[in-house]
C-alpha cells in the first residue's frame, strides 16, 4: 500500500514557492520567457567554429526575478548553482545502492552542464516542474531510499545540488532497469505501450505477463 494520505501536488503548491522564494534569494533562479520555437532555433543555429549545445542556451540568464510575468519559466542558474552549494557545502556526492551504478558518485559539474543545464524548475502558469517537486516532496515525506528506474539516474546530481541548496535532507538513490520491448524500446504510456491489464483482458497469464516483462517465474528460479 501508498502512504496515506495521499500526496497530491495541487494542495501544496505553498511549499513549491517557498522553495522557488529560497532559490531567488540565492541568486541561482531567473525569469525565462522563450519559447521552445525559439529554443529550437537558438540550438539549431551555432555561431560559426562552436559546436550546438544540447540544452537550453542561457537566452534569459541574468534576468532579475522581478522582470517574472506570468507565463514564463522559471529557470536554475546551474553555474550560480553550483558556486553556491559548494561554497557552502563542500564538494557534492550521492550514494547510490542500485546494481547498475553501485557506490558513491561525486558531482561533475561538466556533466551536470551538458546533460541538464538550466532545467525549468516551474511555470507561471502551470506550476512546479518535476526536478523541483521531486526534492521538495521526498523530503516533505521524510523519504530515505528513492527507487526510480535508470532512465531518471542521469538526473539525480541534479536533485543531489536542489537537496543542496535548499537545506533538505539527502536520501540515498536505487535506479533499476527497464523493461523494454524486442526493439530495445521501454515500455511506456506514451508509447502506447500495453498495460498488466490489456494483457490480462487478451487472456494471458500471470505467468506469461511476467515473461513477456523478463521476469522469471518462482517456480522457474527454484
């Protein structure tokens, strides 16, 4: 069973903006109003001997929180970001329990980056964004283990620098694999891939869904 209550995110949005309000405070939180039309094609057209970035390219960065107007993003300054969670907490680690990358990883700042840069952590309009809520919510539920599947992993030193500067407790981290279909693909809603229960409705087992997910039976395992 989930823990009860159930959190639902549209009741605490008080919490996000304290945690946003904390963020701007520091320095490393600022307005962003571009499209992703324009995003596009700010990636799509490097200037000439520089190679394309793979994320958003500090169009807005420098924009003082008091320029914000509804319907922009709000976006992590990652350099200022990083000066300030190490300035204050020393260099930046997580642990992590999983199979796939067991032990202590330290932050890479080049990673960090490359990978994510200035991730939106909300919208005026829409609210808080995932890389924010996920902090602020394991936290709020006194969360010591985070288990996520491998396609999040990439993302958790960006969580481990939010936890940071945000003054919250650090968990430690479990990534598992996927399931994946014959072409490598996981297995996703968005994907329109089939549900336990589409399988169950065309007539296969339990014991057949569990293959069909990789999984091996109890009596196959001895």
């Amino acid at each position: 069973m989930w823990p009860e209550p159930v959190l639902r995110q549209s009741e605490h949005r008080a919490r996000y903006a304290a945690a946003l309000d904390r963020l701007a405070a520091l320095g490393v939180a600022y307005p962003c109003r571009c499209t992703r039309a324009e995003i596009r094609a700010a990636l799509s057209a490097p200037q000439e001997g520089v190679a394309a970035p793979a994320v958003y390219p500090g169009t807005c960065r420098g924009r003082p929180m008091a320029e914000a107007a509804p319907g922009d993003a709000i976006r992590l300054d990652l350099d200022r970001a990083l000066d300030r969670a190490v300035d204050r907490d020393g260099p930046l680690a997580f642990a992590e329990r999983g199979p796939l990358h067991p032990g202590t990883h330290p932050l890479d700042a080049a990673a960090l980056r490359a990978g994510t840069g200035d991730v939106v952590l909300a919208r005026r309009d829409i609210g808080v964004a995932y890389h924010l809520a996920v902090v602020v919510d394991d936290a709020f539920q006194g969360i010591t283990e985070v288990v996520r599947g491998d396609d999040l992993f990439a993302a958790t030193p960006l969580h481990r620098l939010l936890q940071a500067l945000l003054g919250l407790p650090v968990p430690v981290w479990h990534h598992h694999r996927l399931i994946r279909d014959a072409a490598g693909r996981r297995l996703a809603k968005r994907d329109d891939a089939r549900s336990i229960a589409a399988c169950r409705e065309a007539g296969l087992t339990p014991q057949a869904v569990a293959a069909l997910a990789g999984f091996r039976s109890a009596a196959a395992t001895g």
